[in-house]
C-alpha cells in the first residue's frame, strides 16, 4: 500500500527485498523512522516504527490503510 524510500540511495521500492534485487553495491538499512509514499494518492509521510500507534497505520490524506495486517 506504501512505496518505501531508501536513505542510504533516496531511491522508491516497494520493499526492502526489492531495494536489495535493484541496488547490487549496498543493502537497504532500517532505521526507525520510515520516509513512505502512499499508492493510492502519492502523499509522502514519514514513520517512526517505535512509536506506531493505531491511527498511525492511516494515510492521514485518503486515509488508505498502509500498514496491513501480517
């Protein structure tokens, strides 16, 4: 639901998997603070995994739930 951004290249994936598969010469690096991209209405936002909260896990500009269950 989120397109990711990449701190180490500033490059969009959809995952950190598929950062790995692009950009052979370094890995992508979590830190906890996530710069994502909404799919639904490319609103940028970030996230500071250590302190998601419910109301969090909503594009706070369509409300598309990102964060999906796993």
């Amino acid at each position: 639901q989120v397109y990711v951004q990449s701190f180490c290249c500033g490059k969009w994936f959809e995952c950190s998997e598929c950062h790995d598969e692009a950009e052979k010469d370094h890995q992508f690096t979590v830190d906890r603070v996530l710069r994502l991209m909404c799919k639904c209405c490319r609103r940028v936002f970030q996230r500071d995994l250590s302190a998601l909260m419910e109301s969090d896990k909503f594009c706070e500009q369509c409300q598309n739930l990102w964060c999906l269950p796993g």
